[in-house]
C-alpha cells in the first residue's frame, strides 16, 4: 500500500491537469493573504487589510486592490498560466452575479483552518466562514442553471486551497494567545488535521471533487519570524513543525481520496522550492531573502504601511513585507507550482532548516 500510494496521488494530480488544459476551466480559491484578491476590503472593521500604499504598486493598475504584495499574488500568475481571469474577490458580487458561474475567490487575509485564528484582526473569514459562501454560491448556481448542471459544475471545477499559515504566524507563535499554552504541539496538529478533514469533507458535500491544498512553506524562514532568533536566522523548530503538518497533511488527502468516491485531492509541495529560493536567492536573480523589501516594523503587525520606506530595486528582494514575497518572488514562485503538476515525479522528504 505504501507504494502504491504515490502512484495513486499522481494519477490523482494528472486527472486534474487534464481539467485544467480543458477550455476556460473554473477554478474556485480558499485561503488567507497569500491568495486574497480583495475580499477584506468589503470588511468594515478587519485589520487585515492591505488597501493602502504602498501595495500594488507594481500591479497592473499601481494601485492597491486588497493583495498583500506589491503586485500579483501565485493565484494571479496560475490563472494567467491557465488562460482565465483571476477569479474575483466573493465580497465584491452581488447575490445574484453570473461570475460565480466561472470562478470566484473566497480567501480571506488573517484566515485560519480553526476559527479563533487571526482573531485579532477583528474581522476575517476563516476557511469555515469560505465554505459557507460558497455554499451560498452553490444556491446562486442551481438557481441560473438548474440543480444537474451545477453540480456538474462543481464536480468539474478545480478547489485551490492554501491555509494553514495564519495558524501558526498568527495563532499557535504567539505568546500571548491561549493555543500556544493550552495545546503541545502534537495535540494542536491533531485539532488542525481533524478540522481539516470535517471542512474538506463538507467541501466534498457541496461538489468538490478536484481539490488542490497548497502546503506550507518554510514559515521559520520568514521575516516576522527570523526577528526572533539573535542571528537573523531560520527558526529550525518552527520549519520542523510546518513539516510535520506538511506530511500529516498528504497522509490525510490519501485517505480521503481511499474513502470519498471520485474524490481527486492532491498536495501541492513547494517547500523546498520557496526554501531553495530563501537560501540561494542569487540562483533567481534576486540579492536579499532574509529581510523585507519594505522597512516594516514587525512590533506592530509586520505590514507595509503607507508610511514605510521601500527599497529602491524591488526585484532585488523575495519578501515585500514581514510575511509575503514580492511580485517577483511569486513569479518564480507561481512557476514552480505550475511546473510541478505536470510531474510525477517525488522528492525526498526535507530535513528542517
């Protein structure tokens, strides 16, 4: 079984290529601030937000559109890749909007698989909160379509799904919440995974069949967390963690794609890639990775506000802010991902750094 088990998730990751080659596929994104396109800006009282100088000043408009980069986000660069708009933010359409026909984005900055996550920012729609809009999408869609139609719609579709992140960051690393002293962190991954597996299996429910989860990169490596060691290094514990959650993760999709008929989920892994690109940043074209592009103060939530100093080549640097890389960054980034559907091949598993 335990051979088999690659080659299953393969074939699993090649269905859904398949999909995506398909003409004007539609794909449907859950997540946090490394996929939001905007939908935070319709939260009145969020303070998870990046509506303000200085992002998007590299984006198309130069303008900030509620994405926590100075440009594209991976989701932006995927979609490009698949020949599809960018899926817009759910919050910006109306109840009855016919994009939701080809597409929508449901991710949410602050987000979290457990719904205490990120509850600082006030307002945030934690993965819970996603799938409840898009089951309210899913009543739009057997509305304008007819009840056969949109679940063949939603069997079809592509589910991007990267949370988890905003767990750690902004849950179980911080001293001064209950998780980081109430659980090990044997017991946390526990709650994580056993959370996880209820929401994809509802996402299940409600049609999903090809569903992609984004695993975590090697979050010990970021900014916001590299200021905590006296060298400006990598926190080993911490990629350990992510690590573990990682493979629990992959073993978790296994065994529901072993349980749920026609269910197709698959891991996309890229932390040695974003790992590669933090070590070796000159092998990209890029000369800082340990520090931000912006001069944030990590004190005070780690962002880029609009009274911050930008570096004066941003292409020079893979993280704009405390927490999320550049526009450049996600481009390579978002290639690598890309790249790695069509393989079937498997690495090693890494060794925490």
């Amino acid at each position: 079984m335990a051979r088999e088990a690659p080659i299953f998730a393969a074939l699993i990751v090649m269905a859904i290529v398949v999909m995506a080659s398909a003409a004007s596929p539609v794909t449907f994104v859950f997540g946090d601030s490394l996929t939001e396109v905007g939908n935070n800006n319709f939260l009145q009282y969020s303070l998870a937000k990046s509506n303000f100088p200085w992002y998007g000043v590299d984006y198309k408009s130069g303008q900030p559109t509620g994405r926590f980069t100075n440009g594209r986000t991976i989701g932006d660069i995927i979609s490009s890749k698949l020949g599809i708009p960018t899926p817009p933010p759910y919050l910006s359409l109306s109840a009855n909007d016919d994009t939701i026909l080809k597409g929508v984005n449901y991710a949410s900055g602050g987000a979290g698989i457990l719904n205490d996550t990120g509850l600082y920012f006030i307002q945030r729609m934690s993965f819970d909160d996603q799938i409840d809009c898009f089951e309210k999408s899913k009543i739009t869609m057997k509305a304008k379509i007819g009840e056969d139609a949109a679940e063949k719609l939603s069997n079809a579709a592509i589910y991007f799904i990267g949370l988890g992140s905003n767990d750690y960051v902004n849950n179980y690393l911080q001293p001064f919440l209950p998780d980081g002293q109430q659980y090990t962190h044997d017991e946390f991954l526990e709650l994580l995974i056993s959370t996880l597996e209820q929401q994809l299996r509802r996402l299940y429910r409600l049609g999903a069949r090809k569903m992609v989860f984004h695993g975590l990169s090697p979050l010990g490596c970021i900014p916001s967390q590299r200021v905590k060691s006296k060298k400006g290094e990598c926190l080993k514990q911490v990629n350990k963690w992510v690590l573990q959650f990682n493979s629990r993760v992959q073993k978790l999709l296994l065994f529901l794609n072993s349980r749920l008929p026609a269910a197709g989920l698959s891991f996309a892994d890229t932390y040695l890639s974003v790992l590669d690109l933090i070590t070796n940043p000159k092998t990209y074209g890029f000369k800082i990775s340990n520090t931000s592009c912006c001069n944030v103060d990590t004190s005070v939530g780690g962002l880029c506000l609009p009274n911050s100093k930008m570096c004066s080549n941003r292409k020079d640097y893979v993280f704009w802010d405390a927490f999320h890389p550049t526009d450049a960054a996600n481009a390579v980034l978002a290639e690598k991902l890309f790249s790695s559907l069509f393989s079937s091949a498997h690495s090693p598993a890494p060794s925490p750094h």
